[in-house]
C-alpha cells in the first residue's frame, strides 16, 4: 500500500532540547499483584538463585535496559512499615494491605530490594509513607540507609547484613496524597506542610546529596489539578527537586483515540511546567524544579481481568491488573516514551509502571517461563539507541480525526544526536489506521551520515496480543525501503507502528 500522505521533520546538532537522562528509563516494582511474588522474586523457581530471585527475570530487566527501579509503591506505601521488611524472614510479621485488600507477608523488604537492584544493574528510587506515618519514619529509613555506622539503625543494617550504607539519593514523599483512594489521603495544605516538614528533616540528614520528589497531580483529570501544584509548590519548592505526575491511558473502544495518548501526556507535562514557573516566579527565586513522571503506561483500568479482592478474602499476591498488550498498545508506549524525550529539559525522571506481571513488559507464569509483552520492545530499543542530545524537531504532519482529542498530528517523532560518535537516531510513530505514512527528514546539518539499520514495529492486526504460548510472533522487524541520499531520509511507516532509524 503506497503512503497516502507525507510528514516532514528537519533535524540540527544546533538545536537541541536537553541531554538523553538515563533517569528517563526508569521503572517501578511496588508490593501489588504478582509484581514482586512469582515476579523478581520466587524461590523454588528453576532459575531462582540462592537469594530466590528469579534468574530469568534479571535477564530481561537488564534487556530491557532499566535505569532506575521505584519502590515499595505505589498505594501500597501510604500504609507500609518499612521496619517489617528487614530481618531474619521467618520472623517478619504478615500484615493485610488495605491498599490491594491482599496480605503481605514481607518476605522481601528493602535490604532484599537493594540486593535485587544491584544484581539487576538499577538504582533504587525510595519512597517513603506519609500517609499513615510521617517525618519520623522517614529519618528512620534514611539513617537506616545512608548511615554508614555508629547509630542505633545504621549498625542494625550492619547486623542484618549489609556493613556499607545503600547511599540511595532518590526519595518520594508519598505517593498520590491528592486521591481520596489514598490511605490517608490529605488536602494539598495538609501534604504540602508535611511534604514540606520531611524534606526539611531529610536535608538535615543527607544534604544536597539528596534528590526529593513531591507528590504533584495522581493525572491531568483530576478536579484539584493545577491548584494542588501550586499549593504543595508554595510549601515545598525550596526544599524539593522534584514534583511527580502520573498518567495511565487505555484503548476504551477507539483506537484513533488510543493511539493520540501521546497529545494528553504533553498536554499535561507543559500544565505542570506552567504552574512550576509561576510558582518560581511568585518566589523570585532561580531554582528550578522539575518533573519526576514516576508513573506512566497503558492501564485498561475500566476492565480488569481479575477483580480487586474484598470482605473477608484476603490473599497473597492475587493476579491482579495484568493486563495483556496489543501491538497498538505497544505503539503507545513509544510514543508516550518519545513525549517524555521531547520534554527533557523538563522531565528529569521517568518509571513506567510497573516492571513485572502488574501492567508490564514482563510476565511470568508462577514456576514457568518469563515472556516479553508487545511493550517491551519500543521501551527496550529506545533506552539501548537513544544517546547524546535530544533534537528539538521541527515538524509538519498531516492530522486526522479523533473522537475524543480532535485534530491529531499523524506523525509522533523525536531524535538524537550523540556528538562523541556521531550518531543520529529517529524515534517515530504513525498514529494514523488506514495508511502508511511517508517520512521525510532533512538531516544535511549533519556531515557523512549512512543508513546503519531501520527497524518497525507493527502488525496487520494492531489488536494483536503477545502471549505466554506466542510472545515472538510479531516482533520489531527491518523496516522496507527507508533511504538516505544527499542528506534526505525517507522511509514509509506502516499505520500504528512504532519505527527506529539509525544513522551513523
């Protein structure tokens, strides 16, 4: 089928957004589901090691190229004690979790979880409880952390087998305080005070070594969005580096609709950095906050395949928001992954949630295999290929219609350009249904560039599912016919595709 329309980008090593943050390919495993039980962590499994993480899974999480791991939650933090986790295991108590009406057994904690990450290649990212619990706590697990010895919960970090201080410098302050599904969800006075107090009491302890996120907007829905920013800013912009925004999107019958998810996450980023500038400036004060994007994905919340558990039934780690990806899904989460690029001078900070079972890009079967959901593979080649500087990329797309966000740009794309090898590469996506979209690039701002390789993500079938019986028959595939002449670069990309050209 013959592109019925063309889209223009013009690429410049003089024009660039930010650097590429490894931060960006950040992920998130919270105490919900099958996300860390069957999921990281299963001993007994054929590929377990001695500390019972499963083998299979490191692998994948280290292919998919993960920077930065969010943890424990997520809901589940706003009722957490983080003393339950530590210790001889079969002297932990099990505990229910009102978050995901499920028990929690605390067979894994935080010394497990920071073992798990250094045997993953990641960096953990800690958030603390503020909604049962508050400044106290939060010192609690610092000292316990970043301490190196010589208090009273450093050296119980030392006996329970950990003689080096984690030096973790990444720490939420709760997590969504503006939902009222939140344990111990507070208006934006109430956190902002004591959002406020604990990063007051945290900088006492770790300095400007540490890197704090304020909980910002649960998504752009909200009816408090906007005032809870500027409330929770007014409180803590001098004390904070960081303010979170959250999103979730879902295919809810339109695929034209599914596939413009990438319009409502920009609109909101430029809301956020709106209300962050006028708080700067009410402050008159030259330090910048900027986004930590901790929670993003595909969620097809309205239909879940397993219900949330109630009354009486209180398991451990149910199956729950497991949500098995299309092709078109896929196609999304490189684009909401490409909106996050073309915003970095901005967003500092990026976890699609989660990692594993629980709305993933892995999945595991409880003593089988590990599979690769279709949203692994976008997620994957854009942390391995993305390097260097974002291009800032001018565009000219056709649109099309969309029910819900009305005209649409076709064409999604961002670059970018690692000066130390010269490397440039073309991140796009052709949100139109019905036709190929031609792609044409100037890249004549850069010298002696070639083709190195085109690959494509998509399928005749956009609502096609990877499975645990079929996780390899579609896959990113060479692209057909792209071309580079006298520095012009054209390619057609297939309707709902994810696409990737590299130039070297």
């Amino acid at each position: 089928m013959a592109p019925a329309e063309t889209a223009r980008i013009t690429l410049s090593p003089a024009f660039t957004v930010g650097p590429v943050r490894r931060e960006t390919f950040g992920t998130f495993v919270e105490h919900l589901g099958r996300c860390v039980y069957t999921g990281i962590y299963e001993p007994g499994h054929p590929t377990a090691d001695d500390d019972g993480w499963r083998g299979d899974v490191l692998d994948l999480t280290r292919e998919l190229g993960v920077s930065t791991v969010r943890y424990p939650g997520g809901n589940f933090v706003s009722g957490y004690r983080w003393e339950d986790g530590i210790g001889p295991k079969d002297q932990r108590p099990r505990r229910l979790d009102l978050a995901w009406h499920s028990t929690e057994t605390n067979q894994v904690g935080l010394d497990d979880f920071v073992g798990w990450c250094a045997k993953a290649g990641v960096e953990p990212m800690m958030a603390v409880n503020l909604g049962t619990r508050g400044v106290q706590e939060a010192l609690d697990v610092l000292e316990y952390c970043n301490i190196p010895s010589g208090t009273a919960l450093s050296d119980l970090r030392r006996k329970n087998g950990a003689p080096e201080p984690y030096g973790i410098t990444v720490w939420c302050l709760g997590n969504e305080m503006d939902g009222p599904w939140q344990i111990g969800h507070k208006t934006a006075v109430e956190y902002g005070r004591l959002a406020a107090e604990t990063a007051r009491a945290l900088r006492m302890v770790g300095g400007d070594g540490l890197r704090l996120v304020a909980c910002g907007s649960s998504g752009p829905g909200m009816d408090t969005f906007g005032e809870w920013e500027r409330i929770v800013l007014g409180e803590t912009y001098e004390f904070v580096d960081y303010i979170s925004a959250h999103l979730y999107v879902e295919n809810k019958g339109d695929l034209a609709d599914h596939l413009a998810a990438g319009t409502v996450m920009d609109a909101f980023i430029r809301d956020i950095v709106a209300h962050i500038d006028h708080v700067k400036s009410v402050k008159k004060t030259s330090k910048d906050v900027h986004i930590s994007f901790d929670e993003w994905n595909v969620w097809h919340m309205s239909r879940p395949r397993v219900p949330v558990p109630t009354g009486d039934d209180w398991p451990e780690a149910p199956a729950l928001t497991e949500d098995l990806y299309t092709v078109a899904d896929a196609v999304v989460v490189g684009d909401l992954l490409i909106t996050l690029l073309r915003h970095t001078d901005r967003v500092h900070s990026a976890s699609l949630a989660q990692l594993v079972n629980v709305i993933a890009p892995i999945m595991t079967a409880p003593g089988g295999a590990a599979w690769k959901q279709t949203t692994f593979h976008p997620f994957a080649l854009t942390s391995a290929h993305a390097h260097g500087e974002v291009l800032e990329v001018a565009t000219e797309s056709p649109s099309y219609a969309s029910a819900e966000h009305g005209e649409v740009a076709a064409l999604s794309a961002v670059a970018t350009h690692d000066a130390a090898s010269g490397a440039v590469t073309v991140f796009a996506v052709n949100r139109g249904t019905d036709a190929p979209l031609a792609l044409e690039a100037d890249v004549s701002a850069f010298a002696g560039l070639a083709l190195v390789e085109a690959v494509v993500f998509a399928h005749e079938d956009p609502l096609w599912r990877a499975s645990e019986e079929d996780s390899t028959s579609v896959l990113p595939m060479p692209l057909e016919g792209p071309a580079l002449d006298a520095g012009r670069l054209t390619a057609a990309l297939p309707p709902v595709s994810w696409a990737m050209l590299r130039l070297g």
